[in-house]
C-alpha cells in the first residue's frame, strides 16, 4: 500500500501507510489542537497541519473512502473496508444530532464507534456508491 503524506502540527512532513487509515475529520473540542485534521489509523491517531482535502485526495487510487457528517456538522472521511455495521441511533444514548452509529474494523484492537447525522439508508447507499 502506498504512503499518505501529510504535514504534522509543526508543519513537517510526515506520512502513514494507507492501510492503517480508518477515519479522519477536522478537529474540534478543547482536548484537540485547533485548526487540525484528527487521523485514525490501526496503531494510533494523530493530529495533522494538512487540509482534509490534501489527504483523502492521495487514496484515489489505494482505499476506497465515503464521506459523511458528524454530529457536529463536520466532515468524516470512512475507509470503506473498515465499516462493520451501521445501526440506528439511539437518542437516550447517542448524540442528539446523531441518525446512525457506525461500528468501525481497528486491526488488532477493539472496534471503535462513529455517530454520523445520515440514516442507515443514506449510509448504505453511499457504500454502495449511489
């Protein structure tokens, strides 16, 4: 699999293989850096200087990706081979703006959660390419 190259917080360059990649969104909240692109991959999630953009645009070719909103209204890009299942939202447990919960593949580790604002439906069919 190919590298991804991206600038780190410094503005460095800096780069992770493709395969590892399950999600990234812009970052938010007081426990992240603003400004920053959050990366998750299968050992570790990271901040990055990088546009969102800069970086989905490298997996053209290597790892097919959706797009879908968080409850936040932000951006989450989804390595489609990552999705396990997609559920829908429950509103006593998940956020309020949340319509499905996404069970995420983590090699080797336990699976993560993503909360995103389409339907089951709308998330099916954006697997599916529609």
């Amino acid at each position: 699999m190919p590298l991804i190259h991206y600038k780190d917080l410094s503005g460095s360059p800096a780069a992770f293989n493709a395969d590892s990649f399950i999600r990234a969104r812009q970052s938010y909240g007081e426990s992240e850096p603003d400004g920053a692109i959050t990366i998750r991959t299968d050992k570790s999630k990271f901040h990055a200087s990088s546009k969102l953009a800069e970086i989905c645009e490298q997996f053209d070719t290597a790892i097919s990706l959706m797009s879908l909103t968080a409850p936040t209204g932000l951006v989450v890009w989804i390595a489609k081979d990552r999705l396990i299942d997609v559920t829908e939202a429950l509103p006593t447990l998940h956020h309020p703006n949340a319509k499905s919960v996404l069970t995420l593949l983590v090699k080797d580790g336990p699976t993560i959660i993503q909360q995103v604002q389409e339907t089951v439906e709308e998330v099916v069919a954006r697997f599916d390419g529609a």
